[in-house]
C-alpha cells in the first residue's frame, strides 16, 4: 500500500481512538477542491457526525487536500488522506481499506451524484446482504439532468453500455452495471475480497464483483437516483476507453492463469485475516 500523508488534529486523533463508527464513508478524490467541502457539508447533513468519512485525496494538483483538511479541522469524524501520486480511483480505494473503522462501508464519488435515499437503500441492503450494488438500469432508477445535459447523458449511457457488453465478454459478471459508484459492504467482506485486488484505475469496480462471484458472496443491486448537474467528469469517456479496457484484458489475463480461483481467494483472505490478528495482538497493551 502507497505512503499516505495524513491531516488531522490532535482532538481528531482522540475521537478516532475512543469512537468506533457504525458506517464508514469512502471518498477517493482528484482535484476536487472546487466542490469537496460542499459534499462533505451535504454528507453531514444527511447522516450526521457519527458516521467516519474518509477523503482520500489521488494526488490532486488543486487544493483538494487543503479544503478537505480545512472541512477536516472542524469536523472530528472527517479524516483526510493524500496518496503521493495519483494512481487512480482504484488505487485511492484499495489504500483506503485497511483505514476503515466501522463495520458497515460505502464507496461513493466524491460528486454525490446518488442522492440520500439511494445511499440510505445500500446501506440497509446490508442486513441480508454482504455486498450492494447500485444500479442506474434497474427499472426502479431515475435521473434529474438539465435539458443542458441530454447529449452528455445520451453519451455516458451509450459507452456505459458498450463497456459492459465488452466486460461480460471477457469475465464472468453478469450485472447490468459494473462502474455505478454506489457500492456498500460489510467490512467482514470487503477485508476478503480486498487481499486479491490489484486495479488501480476504474476497472476495480469488475475486479471486485469478480472476486465476490468467486467467493460466493451474497449480492444484491438497487435502484439508485442519478443527479447530473454538470458534464465534468472523472472519466473522461474517450480519453479513459483504452485504460479501461486494458485494465480489464489484464484481470481476464489474471483470472485465465488461476489468480481468481476460489482456493486461492480463500488462502489470500486467510492469510490477510491471521496477519491482522497477529498486528491486534501487537497493539494490545501487556499486563501488569
């Protein structure tokens, strides 16, 4: 996992040790500065401080982690990290994984272009389910877009579907809609599924279902409402097309060698699981 460069104050730190969230948000971040303080406001607002936010800033060029960090300073449940670099929304994920405190965790953009119901419904989804997954093609579904945005929602959805055809031709995922950034997990799930992770760009989104097919995780998808209030985007449709689809011929490469097998994701979750006991034991304090 990268070097992550942490902004938090002291009376942050003491809230992160003495309270352990219920639902922990995570926020990967790229140059978002313009916007990010606002979300964070509208995230408190719909569900209040006692749930952790993590803003994992992906080596932005703006002031992303000094807004954040300024928002951060105020609010004790708001915890700002900045990657060295940028690697990628998958990279920002995967080194927000081991930072998550709580036992619920929802993955979201940092554009909160879901709105509270939605995000509300895959939080709730979690009792039966391990793993839920918001879907923009679900019948329930719906958009509010400007008349403005037409041509660029006709766009998004044309690519979104041809990309998914192209991913069902190479791997074994059947859900209508892979890239929705909507996803919540138990962290007892997510900390199996994430020792096999290896995209750092967009394409973890299959990479996570594929690995949750594989280890027979309990998944269920709901209706999401989509908010498009501008054509800025982080994926850049035609400039990020070929990152994409290498990035998948590269996990269909990996799971044609074995990397997916069942048997081996179990050995890999596994052996995360016992090194993690292994650092709690470390932590304890020893007696007198």
């Amino acid at each position: 996992m990268p070097a992550l460069c942490c902004m938090q104050s002291a009376r942050q730190l003491r809230e992160h040790v003495s309270a352990t969230p219920h639902v922990s948000f995570v926020l990967p971040c790229f140059n978002e500065g313009f916007r990010i303080a606002s979300s964070l406001a509208t995230l408190e607002s719909w569900f209040g401080a006692s749930a952790e936010v993590l803003v994992i800033d992906d080596g932005s060029v703006d002031d992303t982690f000094e807004q954040a960090g300024r928002y951060a300073t105020l609010h004790p449940h708001v915890h700002v990290h900045r990657l060295p670099r940028h690697r990628g929304k998958g990279g920002a994920i995967r080194a927000a994984i081991p930072l998550v405190r709580a036992d619920l965790v929802v993955l979201m953009d940092a554009d909160l272009a879901f709105d509270r119901e939605s995000v509300q419904r895959a939080v709730d989804g979690l009792a039966t389910a391990e793993m839920v997954v918001g879907n923009r093609r679900h019948d329930g579904s719906y958009y509010s877009v400007p008349v403005r945005l037409f041509g660029f929602l006709y766009r998004r959805h044309l690519v979104g579907l041809i990309f998914n055809a192209f991913v069902r031709s190479l791997v074994p995922v059947r859900l209508r809609d892979t890239q929705c950034g909507l996803k919540a997990f138990r962290r007892t799930c997510l900390d199996r599924i994430a020792p096999t992770l290896s995209a750092v760009g967009f394409a973890l989104d299959v990479e996570m279902l594929l690995v949750a097919s594989a280890l027979d995780v309990r998944l269920s998808e709901v209706p999401v409402h989509v908010r498009y209030e501008s054509a800025k985007s982080s994926v850049k449709l035609l400039r990020s097309a070929w990152a994409m689809a290498s990035d998948i011929m590269r996990i269909a490469i990996r799971r044609a060698r074995g990397c997916y097998a069942p048997a081996r994701l179990r050995a890999a979750a596994a052996a995360s699981d016992s090194k993690s006991r292994s650092r709690a034991q470390e932590d304890l304090p020893s007696g007198t």
